[in-house]
C-alpha cells in the first residue's frame, strides 16, 4: 500500500509541472484558417515530456518564436514514434522552412528526415541525436557524454566523502534504449568508473552493468523502481543496502530513492541524477539525492533558434553559434560527423548549488527556501 502511494506522489509531481503548460504553439496561431504547420517558419519536433526540461523547452520555444517574430509549430510526440512520424509528415508537407526535432527514438526517423531532405528543409536535432540516417544538417545539445562523465565524477566524489577510501557498493541506472542520449550518458559515467571496477574500489553487486541490464523504458520512474526493488530484494538482504546509485536523471534518481527508503534500507545511497528537477533540488538540499546536472534549457533553445533562424536566412556552413565553434568531429551518428553546437553541463550538489542556480531564479528559490 505504502510502495503504490509513493509511486503515485511521484507521478503526481510530474503531472502538475507537466500539465501546467501543454499548450502548443499551434494552438494559438494568429486567427489564419491554417493547419497546424501551415504557414509556419519552423516546426519543433519533441517526444513525450518524460522530465521537467521538456516541458520548459516547450515554454520557452514559444516565447522566442513571439518575440522574435517567427512562427513555429511545436509538437510533442506523447504517444510515442508513429505520432511523431506523422507530425514531421505534416510539418513537412506544410511547408516548413526548418525542422529542430528532438526524437522520441533517434533511429525511427527515416522516411520523414528522406522526405524533409527531398524537400529542401534543413534538419537539426536538438537534444537527442538523429541516429543512421545522412539527413541530419546540425546537432545542438549539452555535451551528453561530458553529462555521463560528470556524472560518474558525481557518484566517486560522493562515494568518498561517504565512506572514505571505499570500497564501493553500487547500481547502476541507465535510460530509455530508444534515446540516443541514453548511451551516451552511460558511457560516460562507465568510463569514469572503469578503472575504479576494474580496481576493486567499486564493486555492481547485482552484476547489471550492461546498458540493456539497466535501462529503464520510456524513462518511466515506475520502471527503474520496480527494478531497484527486485535489485534490494534479491541482493542486498537484511541491512545491506548500496553506498552508490548511478541514476542518468532527476526523475529515475527519485525513484531510485524511493525503492531504498520503502526497503526500509539506510543510510541512503549516493546517487546522482540529471535535469535540476524542482524536486531534486529539494531532495539535494535536504541531502537526500546527492547530485545533478545543471543544463539550462534557456540557452539551448535561444541557441537552436539562432541557428534555425540562419538556415531560414540560406546560410550553409554554420562554423559559430553564439560564440559556441562548431564541433565536427565528437558526434557521429553512425552515417556521418554531424556538425554539432555543444554546450557545458555542470554538476549541482548540496554545496555548489547556490552558485551554480544564481541567474535561474525559480530553481535558487527553491534552493535558498530549502536551505533555511
Ligand atoms: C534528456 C534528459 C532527460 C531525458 C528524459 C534525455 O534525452 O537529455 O535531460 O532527462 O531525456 O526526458
């Protein structure tokens, strides 16, 4: 009884901070009788609203487009792949002059970036990588293998000021398979704590350390906690509990936290996570979640527009972004070295978090009410 309504708290949270702004740029189009992308300058692609940067994106994706006078179509792909294929199919045949997507599952894509190619539309992924396919034009994100390493950075910092010296008893958390993002993190998290494996100091105790033995579909909380109770229940009988949880985000790290404190299990673990969620903060400064990652979604967007306002304007060979130089060579996406504007990720903890939130005010809010 205890474990549903726990589950359900968690949901609710996502709920209201997901549901407060499901408008979508098409609905409020300027009066014309158009369809959805009719007309429209660019048309967003997003996939479901699976964390809170989502639903910002979407927040300020429409302020921009307003204020800087451009019309934009912004869809999210709730339902999953088939809808977000025909949301592209319409875009394009609506005549939008760019397409920034941000796929639901970066292989699924296909047909629709072939026919956007045909078309003439300049492609840019944003946030997830288009996987396998030549009609991609730009990538803009977050460095999401430095997310990765920053994340396992995390985990070892906090691991030692925990139990100084270790060793380290810990679980591992990745992502939803279809996003491209997924390995990513992982990866990058692995190759921080490769040689900490490989020493002795960190031991998986369950033996899940694969990405696949990890994963977590379609990002669901639910999911990554039914698994960590089967993990606790399986292999960390009586008082064991992990020192350290490897979680790629805020919403999986909460869950994560939730099955240890339903096990009646403590001290609570370590664990990392990613997004800056207004819950995680709290969970941070309460000293429950012990980090996250810093990746405003403000500047993202301000970026991928600005990009998307250049190819609207016929540039071709876009080298800076922003004072960002392209990087040609650090994401391939399995056809191509996609040229891709990235941007820094920074780890929040407890410690930094007043510095690191300064200029966000909701989230230094949420930190400075918590920390009194
Ligand atoms: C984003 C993360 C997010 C996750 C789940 C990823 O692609 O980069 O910020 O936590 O999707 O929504």
């Amino acid at each position: 009884m205890r474990m549903i309504k726990k589950v359900a708290a968690i949901g609710a949270v996502a709920a209201l901070s997901l549901s407060a702004c499901s408008g979508n740029a098409g609905d409020k189009s300027d009066g014309k009788s158009e369809s959805a992308s009719g007309g429209k300058d660019i048309g967003i692609s997003l996939p479901q609203k699976t964390s809170e940067n989502w639903v910002e994106a979407e927040n300020y994706f429409n302020e921009l487009c307003e204020s800087s006078n451009l019309k934009c179509d912004v869809q999210f792909a709730n339902d999953g792949v088939p809808q977000q294929q025909q949301q592209l199919d319409a875009m394009i045949t609506n005549g939008v002059k760019v397409l920034i997507i941000g796929a639901v599952d970066g292989t699924s894509l296909g047909t629709q970036l072939q026919k956007a190619a045909d078309a003439k539309i300049p492609v840019i992924a944003y946030d997830r990588l288009l996987l396998e396919t030549k009609n991609i034009d730009y990538y803009v994100a977050y460095d999401n293998f430095g997310v990765g390493v920053k994340q396992g950075e995390a985990l070892l910092k906090g691991l030692e000021a925990k139990k100084a010296g270790g060793p380290w008893n810990i679980e591992l958390i990745a992502g939803s398979n279809d996003d491209s993002n997924s390995a990513k993190f992982f990866d990058g998290a692995i190759s921080v704590l490769k040689p900490q494996i490989e020493a002795g100091k960190v031991k998986i105790v369950s033996g899940q350390n694969t990405q696949a033995q990890a994963a977590t579909q379609g990002w669901k909380p639910e999911n990554a906690q039914s698994r960590m109770d089967a993990i606790l229940t399986q292999h960390y009988p009586g008082a064991a509990v992990p020192d350290g949880i490897l979680s790629p985000n805020d919403t999986l790290a909460r869950a994560a936290l939730t099955s240890v404190e339903q096990a009646g299990k403590s001290p609570l673990p370590v664990v990392t996570g990613q997004d800056s969620e207004l819950e995680s903060l709290k969970w941070i400064m309460q000293g429950k979640q012990y980090s996250t990652i810093s990746k405003p979604t403000k500047p993202l967007v301000e970026n991928v527009v600005a990009l998307a306002k250049e190819l609207i304007a016929g540039k071709k060979d876009v080298a800076e972004l922003n004072g960002i130089k392209v990087d040609a060579k650090q994401y391939n996406n399995k056809v191509k070295d996609v040229p891709s504007f990235l941007l820094t990720p920074v780890v929040a903890t407890k410690d930094n978090a007043t510095e690191v939130y300064k200029d966000e005010p909701k989230k230094l809010e949420v930190v400075k009410s918590a920390t009194k």
